[in-house]
C-alpha cells in the first residue's frame, strides 16, 4: 500500500483527531451519547474538530506543505474517470466503470504551485478527504489519495512505485485543474448530517493536535453529487 512511511503518522493524526462539537448530550457508563443536532455552523463544527485550524471554504487559495493549494471544486460519483487507482482501492465496477458496491469515487478538483519540497516531506500523504458528522463533531471517514489526474503523464514503471505520493510533486511544478481521487466508504453517508471536507497535515502535525493545529488546514466542500 502507498504512503506507508506516513501511515503511524496519520493513524495517530486521525485518532486525535476525534472530538466533540458541542451540543447536549447524556452519559452512560462513561459513554458520551448526543441526543440533539448542533446549532452551529458548518464551518464552526469544522472549526471545532480542527482544534481551532484554519478553516477554508472551495475557490480559496492557502499554503500548506511547502505547497499553494486552491480548492476549485469537487464531487461524489459512481463513475470511474480517466485515472488509474494507485492504492488499496478497487471498488465492483460494471462494464462501463461504474461503482456497483456501496462506496463511490470521492474527488477533489485542485492547483497547486509547489514552492518547497526540502523542508516538506508528506507530498501528497498530507492529503485527505473526509466526512464529518454534524451531531458528533466526529469524522466518520478520512480517506487517503487513491489516485489523481496528476500522474497520467508518468512512466508505469514511475506510476508502480510504493512512494510515488511522497515522491511527488516536484518543487517549482504548477498543477492546474487536476482530479485527486479519494474513496467514498459507503453513499449512505450523503445526508444533511454529514460534512464533506478536504484536509492538509504538515510533516510537523503532532500526536497532540492542539498544539499542531498551525500545521493543518481544513477546507469545507460542496460536492456536486452525480450517482
């Protein structure tokens, strides 16, 4: 599987991640269970998952990773597109490349100018998409890049290495309108108590996410849904 460099890193990332929006709720047995929806914003939710990260919406352009990213768009499909999955994802398709399993292609359209790759190790492992529920505050899914537009012009051979997420980009490319291809676990998680956000961690983001929140940036989404 790729970005196994990364993978204790974003494990550890992900698990201290999960936090609470606030909202009221009941304890049993020392388990926290939410009994009404937020009354809050999306983006405040985000906000609050995010330990106070900064949080950015589709069209803004911010810097992370050594990189410039704009988020131009984004969308949910069962469709296959011109792309070649390049990690542990290979969903049923029919004939035509259709999902015919529950999960879907989650995809997140983006340019980027890549300024530094010295001081920047993650690549592309510091991207992530996920789903964030609006009753918990807790992410129920957080996908790592399966594949993107972006590597079509490579050799097979270049395309068939572990550590082609890390490997790439280069610094000084410019990526213009490139899909970035992540997976979608299960449709059942498009509904209104769900949010759909994309995610940048930085090499230095800690296991004590509050004190890292500097080095992560969450961008809200609204993915056109094409089923």
């Amino acid at each position: 599987m790729k970005c196994m460099k990364q993978l204790l890193v974003g494990a550890l990332l992900a698990a201290s991640l999960l936090t609470s929006c606030k909202n009221d709720s009941v304890e049993d047995d020392n388990i926290q269970i939410d009994t009404k929806p937020l009354n809050v914003s999306d983006t405040e939710c985000l906000k609050e998952y995010g330990k106070g990260c900064e949080v950015y919406k589709e069209g803004d352009t911010f810097e992370k990773e050594g990189m410039e990213i704009t988020v131009n768009s984004s969308r949910i499909t069962k469709q296959k597109g011109d792309w070649e999955n390049l990690a542990d994802y290979y969903p049923d398709e029919d004939e035509n490349g259709k999902v015919t399993d529950k999960s879907c292609y989650y995809i997140v359209n983006l340019t980027i100018h890549v300024k530094d790759r010295k001081d920047h190790i993650m690549g592309f492992c510091g991207f992530k998409a996920g789903v964030l529920n609006k009753v918990t505050g807790q992410s129920i899914q957080n996908s790592s890049i399966v594949s993107s537009t972006y590597y079509n012009d490579l050799s097979e051979t270049k395309r068939e290495s572990d550590d082609i997420f890390v490997d790439y980009p280069k610094e000084g490319e410019d990526i213009v309108n490139q899909d970035f291809i992540f997976q979608l676990e299960d449709e059942y998680y498009i509904n209104n108590e769900n949010i759909f956000y994309f995610l940048v961690e930085e090499n230095t983001a800690t296991i004590e996410y509050d004190q890292g929140r500097e080095h992560v940036a969450l961008v809200k989404l609204e993915p056109q849904i094409d089923l």
